[in-house]
C-alpha cells in the first residue's frame, strides 16, 4: 500500500495544539500536547524531537483533534493516555482510580527505606496499602523489596481491578493480596494480628473546603478517593487507630497528609492513641508530608 500523503508536520499540529490548549487555560498545553501526540503517533519524546517533519496521516490528525478535544474538557493527560509514570514505573490508570502523584514517592521511599533495616528478616515481612487505588504503592513496595509480602485494600472494587492489572503487569502479582472492603476492617479474620511490619496509606485527606477550590483536572477523579471529611482527616484518624492491633512490636504506620494535617495526626498517634515514636517526613516542597508512627 502506497504511504497515505501527510497533510501535517508533527511540529505544526504540536504549535496548532499548545496554542488551542493555552488559549483554553490549560497551564501545562505545550507539555500535554506533545504527549498527547506522542501518545496518538506511539513514539517517544527523542522521535518526536528527531522527526519533527514527520507528516500525520489523515486518520492520526483526527484522533490527535479527538484526544485534544478531551483535553479541552480538562479530562487529565493521564485518564486520556491510560497511564502514568510513579517510582519510575509506569502504571495503567483509568476514571476509577487517583492518578499517582509524585508526593506520593515519599511515602513509598520512606517506608521502602525503613522496611529494608528493620529486624524482619525471618519471615518476610508483611505490609498493608490501604486505599490501593491503583496500586501505585502496593505494586511498588512488591517490587523494590523482592521479599515482602503486600495485602492492597479499597472499598471499590473498579480500583482493585486495575491495581491488580499493575500488579499482574509489573509480574509481583504472586506477592499482593487485594481485598476489597472499609480500610483496614478486610484484614480481619485473617490470623494478622500483630503480624504486619508495615501499614501505609494515601487516604483520601481532603477537607470540604479544599475540595470546593480543586482544580478542574482534580474534579475529574473520584470523589471517593480525594475527599476525607469535614476537616479531612477522617480516614486518616480511623487508620492510625485500627492499624494498632495488627502491626509487629517493631512495625510501624505511614500516611500520606494534607497540607497542615501532619501535626495534628502526630499528636493524635502520640498523646491519644499511645504510639511510642512519632516522625513527620518534608516533601520535596517543605510540606510535612508522611506521618510515621510506631
Ligand atoms: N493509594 C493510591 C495512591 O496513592 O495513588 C490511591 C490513593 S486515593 C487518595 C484513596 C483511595 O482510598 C481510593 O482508591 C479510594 O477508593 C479508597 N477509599 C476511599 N474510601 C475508602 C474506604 N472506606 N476503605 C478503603 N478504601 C477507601
Ligand atoms: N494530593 C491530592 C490532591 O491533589 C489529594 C490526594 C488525597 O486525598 N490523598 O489534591
């Protein structure tokens, strides 16, 4: 089959683009129009930059104006490619899940780091992600550490099918357990009291206020993953208190916090719950990030 005749560059549909999306308001257009157009082309960055006289042919020109267009109801880049990259590894996300952010990195390094010192080298150890989500934490704490063992939770059973989807992809799916069911309530019944060296979680921890001001990106995902009552913390209250029967004498909680919520789950852990040792960890921007109580 001759080769269809080209009708644009790649480098004209990409200004074309950048100018349609930042004229909408959309922050990051010229960013999102190229991996949009990398996503519809099925190359990388390098070829794009290599081959910027590349023409699209007719049908590539109409699924990049289709994609564009859902990015001009400010559907998020990763919703529309069905994927994002979180611990260097890429994940498959869709409607139904919180797209992996990159504060979230601290949490995972953070645990990933105390998990590889701490004494439980016997048994493998056992870790719990609560509220998997895509199981972007889950599936990357299986594969830095090769030993432990991860049981992933949520309460909806459309996130657990693409958090078993990654983990199945990134091949540690013989060592996550999903369960489905209210935080850490699934894990009863199991024989893990005071088994687990580990409990982690990104909660939903918004307030109601910060969840009337969310950028428009933001409102696209789920409102059960973000919003975490009247002051945001009730998830993360409920997680620090139930955990404590199932952690080793050793094991430890981490949570992901929003901004300004760090203090007073530590205080919470600490004076009410009677955690012995406390931390907050800064996220690269300076905000106490993960509360670590064990
Ligand atoms: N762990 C993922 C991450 O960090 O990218 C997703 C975190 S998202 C902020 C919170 C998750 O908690 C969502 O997947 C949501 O479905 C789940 N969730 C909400 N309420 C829950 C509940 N009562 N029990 C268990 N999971 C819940
Ligand atoms: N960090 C998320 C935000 O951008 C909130 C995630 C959460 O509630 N855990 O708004």
């Amino acid at each position: 089959m001759a080769e269809p005749i080209g009708i644009v560059t790649a480098r004209d549909a990409l200004s074309a683009a950048t100018r349609r999306l930042g004229e909408a308001g959309i922050p990051s257009a010229r960013l999102d129009a190229e991996v949009l157009l990398m996503h519809v082309l099925g190359i990388k960055r390098e070829h794009l930059y290599a081959h910027p006289e590349r023409r699209l042919d007719f049908s590539e020109y109409e699924r990049y104006q289709a994609v564009l267009e859902r990015r001009l109801t400010r559907l998020p880049v990763a919703y529309i490619t069905g994927k994002k990259e979180f611990m260097s590894l890429e994940f498959i996300v869709d409607e139904h899940v919180l797209i992996p952010r990159p504060e979230t990195e601290i949490l995972v390094e953070e645990v990933t780091s105390r998990l590889k010192i701490s004494p439980h080298k016997a048994r493998p150890a056992i870790v719990a992600d609560i509220g998997t989500g895509s199981g972007a934490i889950a599936v990357s704490i299986a594969w830095f550490l090769k030993t432990v063992k991860v049981i992933a939770t949520d309460i909806s059973a459309d996130a657990l099918t693409i958090a078993r989807q990654n983990s199945e992809k990134h091949q540690v799916d013989h060592r996550v357990e999903f369960l489905q069911g209210d935080l850490v309530s699934p894990l009863a019944g199991r024989g893990l009291e005071h088994k687990l060296a580990a409990i982690v979680s990104n909660p939903p921890y918004l307030s109601r206020r910060a969840m009337a001001v969310v950028p428009p990106e933001v409102a696209k995902e789920p409102k059960s993953a973000l919003f975490g009552g009247e002051q945001g913390l009730d998830f993360s209250f409920t997680i620090l208190e139930d955990s404590r029967r199932y952690l080793t004498p050793g094991g430890f909680v981490a949570l992901e916090a929003g901004y300004g919520q760090a203090k007073i789950l530590a205080e919470f852990a600490k004076d009410v719950l009677g955690y012995d040792e406390v931390g907050i960890v800064l996220d690269l921007a300076g905000i106490e990030r993960v509360v670590i109580a064990s």
